[in-house]
C-alpha cells in the first residue's frame, strides 16, 4: 500500500507540474508548497487539540 | 457573445492580477461581513442550507463512520459551488442594491450552464475523495472500530506512516483544488469565458499571491473547522461571511478590462 499511496502524491504532483506549465504559473510550486506545511501544520495543531479535547493519550 | 476560448490562462490585455499583501484578507472578510449584514435572510439561507446538509452528512457518517473523514474535506472541495448566489447577491450590492432570492435563482438558472462542466469537476473530485479516502482508511485501521469516537481514537493515536502519506495527499488535493477555484467561480459568473480559460487564470492568480492565498486558505479552513466544533450551526454565520468575503477576494484579485473581456449585462443574465 505504500507504493500505491507514494504513486497517487506522484500522481497528485504531476497533475500540479502540468496545471502550472499550462497557466504559464511561475511561483505555482512555492504556493503548494506553503500550501502544505502550513495544513501539514494546521493538522498537528488540530489533533493535539482533539486528543487534549477527548483526552485520548 | 462567444465564450474567450484560448490554450493558456485569460489574455494579459483583457485581465491583470493584482499582487496583494496577506493582510488584504481581512478587507475581504470585512467586506464580506457587511454583504451579509445588508442583505439578510436571503445569505442566511445560504448558511442555514448547507448546515442543515452538514448536519445530514454527520448522521450519515455515523452509520458509516469510514467515510467521516472523507465527507468532512468533501465538503469543503464543493463550498465554491454551493456560493453561487451569495457571489451574485454581493454583485447585485455592489451595483447599489440589495437582492433577493429572485437574484439568487437567476444565478443558479443563467450561471448554472457556464458552471455545469466546472461544477461537475469539483463534484467529481469531491467524490473521488471520499472513496479514496474510505479505502485507506479501511486499509490502515487494523482494529475494530464500531463508533466513530472510537475511529477518531484510533486515527489520533496511531504512528501508521499510511495516516502521514493520506494527509499529504489530502493537502496536495485541497491544494490544486483551492488553485483552481478561488476565482473560476465568479469568474465565469461575470464573464462570458471558457471554464478551461477560467480554471488556467485562477492557477495564474494564486500563483502570484502564493502567501495571501495560503493566509486566505486559512481563513476557509478555520471557518470550516469551527463550524465542524460547533455541530455544523457555525455554517448559517461563516458560510455566507466566506461566500461574500470571496467574490470581494476576486474583486481585489482581479483586474479585467471591460472592452476586452465585457461583463455579461443583468439583461443578458435573465435573457439567458
């Protein structure tokens, strides 16, 4: 499962590369790249708060 | 009038992108706010409708509680749609009055064709989504989970580098969707223009302002999410404050030449 997962972000990331060079975007890639670290933070903060919320451990 | 068909995003000369600061949000959402005070009931019911399907889908999660994960980020991949008649009411404020739900069907009517083939993307991926994300976590949670608190239990506590591989796809998603619709929606609303041209200009437009767009991405998720905390009742507030908030957002964004790109007249809106 860890192939298909890794082959559906390259998928993901093929997609971003062709919509970018289609719209002529040329900071596309720093916008996704924001994009995700700052959800990829977003997340983290969000679970801590549920676990702190239900107190799960 | 024919629709602009062109291979890349809208011609230079008939659309400039604005570059803004983050701190513009906060105009938009002002802005937004004041839509919403003056126009009322008609936004309200916006928000009431699309708390009332929240509602549904958590009742519907709880029988299913695999695809709650799934239908929570689905929602937000088809909010964009959904605001098409609070875009045409912040429209119609904007040219000095205040409609109601007459202007809000004739959006859906008129507006409802250029945005089928749009519309029907989004939904396509929203789906994809859902049944991609059932199945991972179908995958990945090894244990029985009978209720969903239980499920939420076990997502939280679990190291699987599966649960670290469906968040990054699930960012890379929402992502290019966001890209791709933060200003299609009135975009093609307003102007008579392909959604192929539409979706290119809206990739163009982010791209120019990756961090107000990250800081406006924010914004929607953390209204989505407080309205997620308070049992889906947020949405009759955030939804509509989001929705107007947005067409000021492609206002601000979105420089366009009326000779070039002419919008399409309110008699063209009802001849339609």
């Amino acid at each position: 499962m860890t192939w298909g997962l890794t082959g559906l972000i390259g998928y993901m990331l093929f997609i971003i590369w062709n919509l970018a060079r289609k719209s002529n975007a040329g900071r596309f890639g720093t916008f996704i790249l924001f994009f995700v670290l700052a959800f990829g933070m977003l997340g983290f903060i969000a679970k801590s708060v549920i676990q702190w919320l239900f107190e799960i451990d | 009038m024919p629709a602009i068909e062109c291979e890349g995003p809208l011609p230079a000369n008939a659309f400039r992108i604005r570059q803004l600061p983050p701190g513009r949000v906060l105009a938009w959402l002002a802005s937004g706010w004041r839509d919403m005070r003056a126009i009322g009931w008609p936004s309200y019911l916006h928000g009431l409708f699309v708390c009332l399907v929240g509602i549904a889908l958590a009742l519907l999660s709880l029988e299913a509680s695999l695809l709650v994960l799934g239908l929570a980020s689905a929602f937000v991949l088809v909010g964009p749609f959904l605001a098409t008649g609070l875009y045409a009411l912040s429209r119609r404020r904007e040219r000095g009055s205040v409609g109601g739900l007459d202007i809000v069907v004739l959006a859906w009517r008129c507006a409802g064709r250029r945005l089928l083939a749009f519309n029907l993307l989004l939904l396509g991926a929203a789906l994809a989504w859902v049944a991609i994300s059932a199945l991972l976590l179908g995958l990945f949670v090894n244990v029985e989970t009978t209720s969903l608190p239980a499920l939420l239990r076990y997502v939280l506590t679990q190291d699987s580098v599966h649960f670290l591989q469906w968040t990054v796809l699930g960012s890379l998603v929402a992502a290019t969707v966001f890209a791709c619709s933060v200003i299609t929606i009135p975009l093609l609303m307003e102007r008579d223009v392909s959604t192929r041209s539409a979706i290119l200009t809206s990739v163009r437009t982010v791209s120019e302002n990756p961090l107000t767009m990250v800081v406006w991405a924010i914004c929607i998720a953390a209204a989505t999410a407080a309205s997620l905390a308070t049992g889906m009742l947020g949405f009759i507030l955030l939804y509509p404050l989001i929705g107007h908030a947005s067409w000021h957002a492609y206002r601000d964004l979105a420089e366009i030449d009326d000779q070039e790109l002419p919008q399409i007249t309110d008699d063209q809106f009802e001849n339609h």
